[in-house]
C-alpha cells in the first residue's frame, strides 16, 4: 500500500492472486456433494465461481484492448482515484440498497463434474487479467475509467479494488451456505 491510502499495482496483482487463489483451492476442496448443495436457492460454489468467471471476463476483454480505445470507449475520470476502504464501503451501501448482478453477470447451474473446468477456467482468466494489469502505468489506472453495474464510472484501479473485494464476497457467501447443510 503507498502513504496515502492507495494501493499501488504490484499489490493489487498480488492481492488478486491470493484472493482468487485461496477461493479456487477451497472450492477444489469440495466434495461434489458440497460443490452442489443449495441452501434456499442460493448460489451453489459451482454458481459461485461461475459469476466470478462472468464478472471477470469482460474486464479482461476490455484490458486487451489498446489504450486510446478505453479511452474513446469509455473516458478518462475527471476526479482522482478513491481508495479501497471508500470503494468497499461505496459498493457495500449499494448492495444494502437492494443493488443486484445484472441478468448478464447471473450463473447457470453448474453440475458437479463441470467443478474442475469452472475453477480452471477462472485461474486462467486471473492470470490473463494479472498480466493485462502490467500494461497500465499508476497513472493510467487513476485516469481510465470503467462502467461497474453498480457504482457507474469508476477508475481502473476502483474497478480492481472491486475484483478483490468481489472474490472476497461470494468466498464468504459459500462458505456460509454451506455452513448451513
């Protein structure tokens, strides 16, 4: 983290990676039984990892992209990047709020042979998205801005504070479900 409350590159990849990483080996560790079980049609682990998948991929589409095509695609922000304590808080008032995933982001189910493949396939995107994260300097993380579902415009490093925290959120959800087996 530097000195004022921002966290700096380097430290958003490694935090993406463990956090992404712990989640993945906990879902391996499932039994089938447990990968699939439902507590009051809540989202299974396989459902879990799956919009994890969904919400990634997008933002690894749009890191591929040159620059100056974010840039046209979506502008550049007129204000400077919040820190990570602020956006959490942001984005947990909107979920109190009633703020939900859009259709696009919601998960099909997912069968218990398909646990290798999804928690496979999330690895991969995190590592192409880790690497994609390389190609933009700070200043470029503060100045390109994204669309979140929730929060509207947000700065690329706001948009990666949200994948940290976003893996965070459903790890604790599907362990609290299944808690209730």
């Amino acid at each position: 983290m530097t000195n004022n409350g921002y966290i700096n590159k380097r430290t958003i990849i490694d935090a993406i990676t463990k956090s992404y990483d712990s989640f993945v080996s906990y879902v391996n560790g499932l039994t089938l039984e447990e990968f699939a079980f439902v507590y009051q049609q809540k989202w299974t682990a396989g459902q879990q990892v799956q919009h994890l998948i969904l919400s990634v991929k997008p933002l690894v589409k749009i890191l591929s992209m040159d620059k100056p095509v974010i840039e046209q695609m979506f502008g550049l922000s007129a204000k400077p990047s919040v820190t990570y304590d602020v956006l959490i808080n942001n984005i947990n008032e909107k979920l109190q709020q009633g703020g939900k995933a859009p259709d696009r982001f919601l998960p099909e189910a997912i069968l218990p042979e398909q646990k290798n493949e999804v928690c496979e396939t999330l690895t991969k995107l995190i590592q192409e998205l880790n690497v994609l994260i390389q190609n933009f300097t700070e200043e470029e993380l503060d100045t390109l801005v994204l669309p979140h579902p929730l929060l509207g415009k947000i700065t690329m490093r706001e948009m990666l504070y949200v994948t940290i925290d976003h893996v965070e959120h459903h790890h604790v959800l599907t362990r609290e479900n299944l808690t209730k087996r």
